[in-house]
C-alpha cells in the first residue's frame, strides 16, 4: 500500500484552480474526464500537489533534454 510522502501538499480546488491558473469550474471538468486525479474528503476535493506537479512535467513540450542552445 503506498503512503503519502512527508513533504507533499495536500491542496483544495481552489488552490489547485490558483496554482494552474485556471477556474474552479475547469479543475472540476477535469477530474470528472479523469485528468487530474483527486480524491474526496466528504463533499470536498483534494488534489496532491506532487501529483499536479507530476502530470504538469508530463504534459511540457520542449523538455530541458530536448532543448539546443543556438
């Protein structure tokens, strides 16, 4: 059974909303598509933001590997 890590950050929609710049309405379109994962606490939604942060790395194009000084 995995654990939450010490040092990750649980985080509320609106933090999540804050954090990526965008609505509350959106961050809740995308865990219902199953796009950013969430867990709920009552009627509440909980984000860990190493798993924002995780998806957020995945999504980048142009990664520092990829990229050539000119």
């Amino acid at each position: 059974m995995k654990t939450i890590r010490d040092n990750s950050q649980i985080m509320t929609v609106e933090e999540v909303a804050e954090f990526l710049k965008l609505s509350k309405i959106t961050i809740y379109k995308l865990v219902k598509k199953g796009q950013l994962p969430g867990f709920r606490v009552g009627n509440s939604w909980r984000f860990r933001k190493d798993r924002i942060l995780e998806i957020i790395s995945k999504k980048m194009v142009g990664t520092d590997e990829n990229y050539e000084e000119k």
